[in-house]
C-alpha cells in the first residue's frame, strides 16, 4: 500500500523512544514511581471551568464555528491587548484571530498554509529550534520542507543564534518556528531578539511563527511576545503569527483550547484552509475558553505555585548538574553529562522517570546533539511528591 514516504523519514519521536529505552527495565526500589518525563500540568483546572462547561451543557449539539465564537474571539483579543499592552484596536477579533483545538493541531496544520513548493528556486527551508517541540520537525517534513536545525545552547543562551543564520539558508526558508519560553530550556526570547527575527522574515519573505504556549508560566517578569515587539516596530502584523493555549495557563491540557493570532492575511487564507483540515472547538468548550481568558486570579495562582516547586528544585538541587532556575515554563535542564545514561539510573534505582535531553533535539550537520548531556524534567507535582523526587535524585546521581 503506498503511503505518503515523508512519513518513513519522522522517527523522533520522543515518548516512543522513552519507552524502548526504559520499559524493559524494573526499578529495584520498592519507591512508588515519579513521572517526570511528560509535561502534563497536574493542577485542578479552575472551578470556573467545569461551572462554565455544565451552564453550556445543552450545546453540544450544534456544529460551532470553525474561527470561533465572537465572543471568544473578543476574550482572546481583549487578553492580548492587556497582556502585551498594545494599542487599542490593532487586533480585531475578526480578522486576527483564529482558535484552534490546542495549539498542537494548529501548529501542525499551519506549515501547509505557508510552505510551498519551492523557495528561491529550491527545497523550502523550515527553521526548528534545537531541542524542539517535535511538532514543528513533523509539520516541515510532511509540507515537504527541509528542516534545519538551530542549536539552542547555554553558549547562545538558549535561543538560537539568529545572526549565524546563513544567508542562503533565509533564503530558502519558508517558516520559522520559534519557542518562547522554550521547552525545554526555559529560555526567555528578549523583545530585541524578537524584533530580530520579525525583520528577517520580513527581509527574507518568510512567516515567523512564535509558539508563546508557556508565556504565561514564569519566574520574574512576563515574557515579551512576538504581537508586542510587532507593535514597537509599527509596520502591523506582517509574516507574524502567534500560538496561544490553555493547556499550561489553565492547567486544562485535556480541553484542547488554543488559538492563532496575527497577521490578517495569513489568518483569512488559514481560515480557508481549516474549513478543509482543521478541527472545530466544541461550543460548550469555547464558552470555556471565554472565561478563562477572561479571569487572571487562577492564572496568578497558579504561576505561584510553579514558584513554589522550582524554589523547591533550587534549595534542593542548585550548585548540581548545571541548575539554573528557568526563566519561563515549567522545566528543568540539567547538565547530567550523559542524558541517556543518567534517564536509566533514575528510573532502575529511583523510580523517576525523565527524558533524556538527546530525545528533544538532534545531531544537525555534524554538530553534536545539544540536548545529549542533559534531563528534562516537569516540575509538575505536588510539594511533598517534588521534595521526594529531589531527595531520591541527589541520592542516586
Ligand atoms: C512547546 C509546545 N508547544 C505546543 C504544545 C501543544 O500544546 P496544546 O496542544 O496542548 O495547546 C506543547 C505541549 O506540550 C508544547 O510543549
């Protein structure tokens, strides 16, 4: 039976090979499992989720609009403006916004609209971060794109190094996807770095994607974000898109609510590519959403408690395995010297499960993989489940 042979080349990923690396191992410890390898949020989602769910209950009958209700699309518009303090009427929910069911489905989809068959003559260019969301990997591969990797290391601060882009690499690309906060690595994109790269998908013609799913879990300050450095430049929305979600905001990954936000053109031709391929958000769940965007009091709890974990990681762990305590997002990256190696140790004699940093990220022409050396782990469960986990992890590394 032929298949599309795109599909033969997508091998990376990680979860799967987690699984062949550590299902045949049994932990000789009797401690009962910790499972830190999946960046699931373990908090309840808000109250105000489930009671906006129920008062919506008799809706699920009706197919709902694929670019959302109104008055989601107004919420969405409405956070926007207040979270990155842009001017009153640069977004207009019509025009600027599409919700998605999760940001996953979205982000996938989305390399079909921009890439086309050729760019400058060549194969189109897709830029990953590395490590990356495997998503964006599997989005250039099937559009039919090469992608090409960006190491993302502590040298370049965990962000790719946009000056080192080569020039007939820009050239060819198509899209770029960009991670801020970055998973794994927590990384924070500056509003300089963003504008960066806003005007060189504007100068090399390419749509700068930027994935801002976990901008509303941080340390300190509020990460920047792409919408925003587009309004300091003042010339729109062009080649800009961003990709929101509730999943990590909301602690609700299993609602499956999201959006894309940006450039208006993009947005109208990505609205007719959705009525093909996309998926529509039930109206029970975007009623959901509405309130959720609409309610920052579980947002702020909710990053509070994130602090709480990591100054749980920093005053167990800080001076071991290259911590640093990330700026967004709610992962650890720790320098172990060999990810793989140390992934076995924990789970054969401690019982926690993480994902060997080599899984995330890929040797890219001829360089080393950047995430070999290191563990990723979810700062994701309770107090006395986190204190457990650092305690067995020092014990054993
Ligand atoms: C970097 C990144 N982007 C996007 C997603 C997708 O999130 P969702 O589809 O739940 O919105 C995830 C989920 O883990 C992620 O880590």
């Amino acid at each position: 039976m032929p298949l599309n042979p795109q599909l033969d080349t997508l091998s990376d990923y990680p979860f799967e090979a987690l699984r062949t690396l550590l299902n045949p191992i049994t932990p000789r410890v009797n401690d009962t499992p910790i499972l830190m390898s999946v960046g699931e949020p373990q908090h309840q989602p808000p109250v105000l989720l489930t009671e906006t769910l129920a008062k919506h209950a008799s809706e699920w009958n009706r197919y709902p609009p694929m670019a959302g209700t109104p008055e989601l699309r107004q919420a969405i518009v409405d956070w926007l403006t207040r979270r990155y303090n842009l001017p009153a009427g640069a977004l207009n929910a019509d025009a600027n916004i599409m919700t998605l069911a999760g940001t996953k489905e979205g982000l996938y989809l989305f390399s079909s609209l921009v890439v086309p068959r050729e760019k400058a003559g060549q194969r189109p260019v897709v830029l990953v971060p590395n490590p990356y969301y495997l998503v964006y990997n599997g989005a250039a591969t099937m559009a039919g794109a090469d992608a090409v990797f960006l190491d993302a290391t502590r040298d370049n601060d965990f962000m790719p190094d946009l000056a080192a882009i080569p020039r007939e690499t820009l050239e060819r690309t198509a899209l770029f996807y960009l991670c801020s906060p970055a998973n794994p690595q927590g990384a924070i994109a500056t509003l300089d770095y963003l504008k960066q790269a806003i005007r060189l998908a504007r100068e090399y013609d390419f749509v700068l994607a930027v994935d801002e799913c976990y901008a509303e879990i941080y340390d300190k300050a509020p990460p920047a974000g792409a919408l925003q450095a587009c309004a300091e430049i003042g010339e729109g929305f062009d080649r800009v898109v961003v990709f929101h979600s509730l999943s990590k905001r909301s602690s609700a990954a299993g609602l499956r609510s999201g959006f894309v936000a940006g450039d208006r053109k993009l947005i109208g031709h990505y609205s007719h590519l959705r009525s093909y391929g996309g998926c529509q958000v039930p109206l029970p769940i975007q009623a959901a959403a509405t309130a959720l965007w609409c309610d920052e009091v579980h947002v702020e709890e909710n990053r509070a408690r994130y602090r709480r974990k990591f100054d749980i990681a920093e005053s167990t762990i800080a001076g071991r395995y290259g911590f640093y305590r990330p700026d967004g997002g709610f992962f650890l990256w720790l320098d172990v010297g060999n990810g793989e190696e140390a992934a076995v140790r924990l789970w054969r004699d401690a019982a926690i499960r993480v994902l060997p940093g080599g899984y995330t990220a890929r040797a890219a022409e001829g360089r080393p993989n950047p995430g070999s050396k290191y563990i990723r782990l979810a700062i994701v469960h309770d107090e006395a489940t986190l204190e457990e986990a650092f305690a067995r992890i020092r014990r054993v590394l």
